[in-house]
C-alpha cells in the first residue's frame, strides 16, 4: 500500500520507444473512502505520455511509480467544522476531487463548495461522479459548474470565469468567515 494525502500526486515513470519518460499526475482518490490509489490521465493533443497511458497501458502491466509528493494538502479530523470553498479548471479537478471526498467522508459537520469551470458539457471530468457525491453528502457538497461553451439548454453559468462572475457566485455559497473557511484554486 503507498500511503499519501489528499491533494499529493505521484511522477509516473514509462518507457516509450526506448526512452525512459516522467509525468506528474494528482491522484483523484481519497485515503478516507478508497481502497486503491489511482491517477486520472486526461489525453492531450500530441501528449506523448497522457496518449502513450490511454492508448496502450493496460490491466496488468507494470510502471515505475515514485513516492507521493506535494503539499496542496490539508489535515483532517473528525471534530473540525469548515467550510472549504475550492476553486478549479479543467483537469486541475482532480486534487480537489481528491480533497473534497476526503473532507466529506472524514468531516462530518464540514462542507465543501466547488465552482469548476470548463470548455464544454463534455470536458467535465468526474461530472457523474461529483453528482452522485452531491446526493450522498446532500447539503454538504455543492457543485457550481461554468462551461465556456454551453449548450442551447444549459441552466448553469456560462462564459469565462472572472471577477464579476466570482463576485455573483460567492453570494449563493455559504459564508462561514474567515476563521473557518479555506480557499483553494487549481486549474
């Protein structure tokens, strides 16, 4: 078992064609709730290693892994009461997804709030899933998606995320003060 916090990421190590290559990936998973540690590999246009681990890795292969590392973390404890408010972007859900699983499931009188921007409908990474952690931890998630490209029948903010919209957005999450509430951005 590779132990690690939420938040951390791990530099996997592959070989592609006879050249040993290193990319940092945040883990999306949570110590408190999940049993395997696992990265998510958003493919990148030409992206040697994001297509190298989409297109040919498979169940069973091995790679070199190097130790979790990084400290976009937070500590936890069942008797903290706060109010997370997390920032993100794009691919830069996946620390926080990390994070936010850990509060919830390991904070129980904690709340997170997440305002995640992205291009389109279908860019959303882990849209099911955070949905599904919305009702489980009903009143204690909740989700603000932002699409730069929304569809006709969108009811949710769109354009690029700024000053104004952040302003407007702040007024619909809850205000715990500053004593009790993080931010946190990654995009």
């Amino acid at each position: 078992k590779i132990e690690y916090k939420s938040g951390q990421f791990l530099t996997l190590i592959v070989e592609i064609n006879g050249k040993s290559t290193r990319r940092s990936y945040s883990m999306s998973t949570s110590p408190y709730c999940d049993e395997d540690i696992a990265v998510t590999v958003k493919r990148v246009t030409d992206g040697l290693v994001s297509n190298y681990l989409n297109d040919t890795l498979k169940v069973g292969d091995y790679i070199d892994v190097m130790e979790p590392m990084g400290n976009f973390t937070t500590e936890y404890d069942a008797e903290n009461k706060r109010h997370l408010v997390m920032i993100s972007g794009g691919s830069g859900i996946t620390p926080m997804f990390s994070i936010a699983k850990s509060i919830l499931f390991s904070e129980p009188e904690s709340i997170v709030s997440l305002i995640y921007a992205n291009r389109d409908i279908n860019s959303i990474i882990f849209k099911d899933k955070l949905h599904e952690l919305e009702e489980k931890f009903e009143g204690r998630l909740h989700v603000i998606h932002i699409l730069d490209n929304a569809p006709l029948e969108w009811q949710g903010h769109s354009g690029l995320l700024n000053h104004d919209m952040l302003t407007k957005l702040f007024e619909r999450i809850p205000d715990w003060g500053k004593d009790k509430t993080t931010y946190l951005m990654c995009g």
